[in-house]
C-alpha cells in the first residue's frame, strides 16, 4: 500500500468518505495528503458543505438531474452561511 497520493486519488477518496464507502487506510492516506495540499483540503470542505445540504433535496429530483429555482435558491443560502 502506497501512502502518498495523487490530488485525483484524493479527491475520489474524500467523495467515497462522504458516504461512507472510504476504508479505514484510504481515510488514513486522505487525511495525510490533505495536511499537505491546500487545494485537496480546500475540495474536502467544499464537499462536506454539499453534502450537508443535500438531504433537504427532493431525491426525485437529483435522479432526474434538475433542481427547481426554489431548491437551488436554498441550497444556495446555506452554502453561504455554512462558508461564512
């Protein structure tokens, strides 16, 4: 097992730990490169921010890959407040 990694390794592991599909080594390696990449960390915490509002979309939708204004309006809003 190889410890560094690539910033697209990274990133593919950060979205798999999102939903919990990232083993405990990928977690391991992830959080290790992410220590030393400004742009990886700046990936991760962009992707939890997402993450985090997606639960009050309509699952409907996200299969459809269209969002109302209205939905898009409020994730949006908290995007901002969870940045700011």
């Amino acid at each position: 097992m190889k410890v560094k990694l690539s910033c697209d390794e990274a990133t593919a592991i950060c979205s798999k730990n999102q939903y919990g599909e990232a083993s405990i080594a990928d977690k391991f390696r992830m959080v290790f490169h992410v220590l030393f990449c400004a742009v990886c960390r700046l990936y991760s915490k962009q992707n939890t921010i997402i993450t985090k509002c997606m639960p009050s979309v309509n699952k409907d939708v996200v299969v459809k890959k269209a969002l109302k204004i209205e939905e898009k309006e409020e994730m949006e809003i908290k995007i901002k407040e969870m940045v700011e």
